[in-house]
C-alpha cells in the first residue's frame, strides 16, 4: 500500500463531538456476506441466521450518558503492523437483567460492534458508524472478546452503582466506517433485536 493523498484539516474538523451515541452488538456467525470496502467504507454488514435469514441479530446495548468510547491503538513489530481495538461503555445499576446481559457477554465466542459517534460530517450532516471486530485483512476473525466487567454498588449512596464494560479485539487495520441501514424489528421495544443492511 501506498500514500495516495494528503489530508486537509478544515474548521468545522476543529470543532467536533467525542464520545457514542448508540452501541450495536452481534455475536460471531451471524454476520453475512461483507462487500468490499470503498474509500474506507463498507456499504452493507448484513446479518443473518443460519436457520432463518430473515431473523435480525443485533442487539442495541444502552449506557450511562458520557461513558461509551472506543479506542483504536496500532503497534509495529518485526515488520507487521497490528491494530488493538478496545469498546467501553457504563451500564448503570446492578440487576438481575444487567448480570444475564453481562453473562451473555462474558461467555460469547466472539462479538461485532457498530458504533455510532458523535462526530458528524463537515458537508452532510450525517454521523459516523464504524465496525470493530471485521476488517479486510482477517475478516471475521478479528472478532471482539469480552474483556472485563467490573461491577461495583459502591459503600455510599452516591457512589456509583453499575458495570464497565470493556471489549477487545486485534485488527490488521483501522475501523471501518459503516453506511449501512440500522432497522428495529420492533420500534416500541429497544430491547428487541436490530436488522443490520
């Protein structure tokens, strides 16, 4: 791979938004077929099922306000260059629904994430989705995996009560942006799954 162009800060770069807006989360083998990035753009991340294709898989996890972020940190090492993707988020209260959430995470084989951010885009005012656990090189085997879970109710009654969340994966590239369509399989019950385009 080459340097094929430079790249131009403008203003409205300089004035942009951190942090998530929404978490979707698909375990491994319900993901399709990817088409080809464009530009560091994958247009579609379908997913499936392999008994019923028409079942969506994505489940969208809610979080604390100012608390779900996801890092990107790359490493190069005796000529090959490894990306270490990590997704974190904060789910208030300790539950019995929050711990059958977290047990799920904890004993899944692998996990995809779409993240939707802040930022938005200078021209369209549209915000960023990225995939992380898929990238060209390793495909689907650059999965993200449960890393921790640190639970706390606090001693005080204003500390906090709830769960920090951290996923991790190892990529041969950075995160793809993502352009396709997010659909609720049913718009009054966000607990319900979401179909991924």
């Amino acid at each position: 791979m080459a340097i094929t162009s430079g790249h131009q800060v403008i203003c409205c770069d300089r004035n942009r938004r951190g942090g998530l807006k929404a978490i979707y989360l698909v375990e491994q083998g319900n993901i399709g077929t990817v088409s080809a990035p464009s530009s560091g753009v994958i247009a579609n991340f379908p997913t499936v099922n392999s008994a019923d294709e028409s079942t969506p898989l994505a489940y969208k996890f809610d979080f604390d306000r100012g608390t779900a972020g996801f890092s990107a940190n790359a490493s190069r090492e005796n000529g090959s260059t490894l990306i270490t993707v990590e997704l974190e988020f904060y789910i208030p209260k300790v539950t019995a629904e929050v711990n059958l959430r977290l047990n799920e995470l904890a004993t899944s084989c692998g996990i995809f994430a779409v993240v939707e951010t802040y930022a938005d885009d200078c021209t369209a005012p549209t915000t960023y989705k990225f995939i992380l656990g898929y990238d060209v090189i390793f495909g689907k085997t650059a999965y993200l995996e449960f890393a921790s879970g640190e639970q706390t109710t606090g001693v005080g009654l204003q500390d906090a009560n709830g769960t920090l969340i951290k996923l991790t994966g190892e990529q041969g590239e950075y995160p793809l942006e993502y352009s396709g369509t997010i659909t609720a399989s049913d718009a009054t019950d966000p607990t319900d799954p979401y179909t991924l385009t």
